[in-house]
C-alpha cells in the first residue's frame, strides 16, 4: 500500500493532526473555543492544538498496538478529558461548552478484507472504488450551519470596506449560537473532550477489493476540490502524492491572497490550515 499525510499552516498555529500509516489514516481538525479559557498545556500554542495533537497522538500508539478503532477513540477522548480536568481544577461539566475545544475527525482503518471509516464534523472522508465511483462523508448540518453564517457575512457586509476581523464580528453571535448546537439533538456531532459526539460518529465499513483509495482532508483542503474548484475529485485524488498535495495546496495559497477581501469566494478566513492522509490499496 501507498500511504502519505500532509499539513499545511493557513493561520498563526497549524491546529490539525494529520498522520498515515499502511494500515490507517487520521486526520483531526481542532478548533479552538469561542470564549476565554486558560491553556490547557503549555505545550502547545492553543487548546485547540493540543486537543488535537493528544487524541491524534493517543489514536496512533493504540492502532499500532493492534487496539481497534473504537477503543482507540474513546480511550483517546479520556484521555484528554483527564488532563482538561487536572488542569482547570474542575469537571468538564462546569465549563462553559462553548469555550471547551472540539474538533472533526476523519480515521480510515485498513484490514485485511475491509477498510473502516469514522467521520465527524466537516473534514469529509473521500473513497475512490474500483467501479470509478466516488464516496463523500461530511456533515451536511454542519457545513449548512456554517454556510448560513457567511451567506449573512456577506449580507452585513455589503457596500462596506471592511477588514476580514470586522467581516466576521458581523456574525459573532450566530457563530457563537452554532457553536453550542455541538453534540446536541437537531445540531451537529463532533469531538470533544466529553466524548459525547463519537456515539452518533459516520461509520462505515467496506470490502478493501472494492477500494482503490481513500482520503480523509479538513476542510481547509477541501475547499480546493469544492469551493475554489481547482481540482477534482475523481480525476485528482487517485494518483495524488506528497507532491501534487504540495504543489495544489500552494496554488490554493495563493489564490486565497488574492482574495483577502473574501469577495470572490466567501469564507470565514483568507486561509485555514490544511491537511490530508491518503491510502492507496
């Protein structure tokens, strides 16, 4: 099997977790709450990335030992439950939930007759089949939610010569408000400290013959193939590479600084850190 990951900085600290190996491939999106809560490590630059970077790490030493998926998974969210807790001196309960740190998933484990997927949030998880078809997992609610808010972005902002900062205070309370519909009944599951989101996680597993290649990407990278429509799908993804990830992230780059106005293509950011993990059967 050909396998690679790859992650590019598109913010002041790169907040996701990619990794790949044979026999699997993560990728973690973490983001970072919306009101004020102290670090919880000082070794990393925000909650968000070290939320990410510990149940990325965690997943990848379980995998390795042969731990499957779901354990893997929740043992990881424990884990970083534990250390919120010790660190804060009080229960995650008390927090408020929208200043905890959360993150998306996407986890493709490969066996010998079939390959297991696990998406949460909005880093969609992408299967290339023998047939020439081609899968997408995402959450559809999540992408709504977060749609609707640049649709008003764009709305409040019209006519206005305004800085990318004061474009997106515009929505601040509808980003707010969406943020705690997270893992709750009629909003979205992601992953966060409580574990609460891996219970309603996208799973699905299929025949590892029927596979040609699968990729799990953030959003950040995804918009290359969506938004920006500079690559696609099902011509792109079969033969990528370390390099052509590279290459098409840079020409992404800078087609995001030419559009710090967010006019041509609307968004919440100029750029988002963008990451990968492709296995190839």
């Amino acid at each position: 099997m050909r396998h690679f990951h790859f992650t590019d900085r598109g913010n002041a600290t790169n907040e996701d977790f990619a990794y790949a190996m044979e026999r699997y491939g993560i990728v973690i999106d973490g983001a970072t709450g919306l009101t004020d809560l102290p670090l919880v490590s000082a070794e990393f630059a925000t909650n968000a990335q070290w939320f990410s970077h510990t149940v990325g790490a965690f997943v990848c030493t379980a995998l390795d030992g042969g731990v499957a998926a779901e354990r893997a998974l929740l043992d990881a969210v424990a884990l970083a439950r534990g250390e919120l807790e010790r660190a804060l001196g009080c229960e995650i309960g008390q927090l408020d939930s929208a200043a905890v740190p959360s993150a998306t998933l996407a986890l493709a484990v490969v066996g010998k007759k079939s390959v297991e997927l696990w998406g949460l949030g909005d880093s969609p998880l992408v299967v290339l089949t023998r047939s020439g078809d081609h899968l997408v997992s995402t959450d559809e609610m999540l992408e709504s939610l977060d749609g609707h808010v640049v649709d008003l972005m764009v709305e409040r902002s019209a006519g206005r010569d305004l800085t990318v900062a004061e474009r997106r205070a515009l929505v601040r309370e509808e980003v707010l408000a969406n943020r705690r519909l997270r893992n709750t009944e009629g909003g979205y599951w992601c992953l966060d400290p409580t574990g609460v989101g891996l219970a309603h996680a996208r799973r699905m597993t299929l025949p590892r013959a029927d596979v040609v290649a699968v990729a799990g990407m953030t959003d950040g990278l995804y918009r290359a193939f969506g938004q920006y429509g500079m690559a696609r799908l099902s011509d792109d993804l079969v033969g990528l590479t370390y390099l052509s990830a590279q290459l098409l992230c840079d020409r992404m780059r800078v087609l995001e600084a030419a559009d710090t106005s967010l006019a041509r293509f609307p968004r919440m950011k100029v750029g988002d850190d963008a990451s990968l993990f492709w296995l190839g059967m």
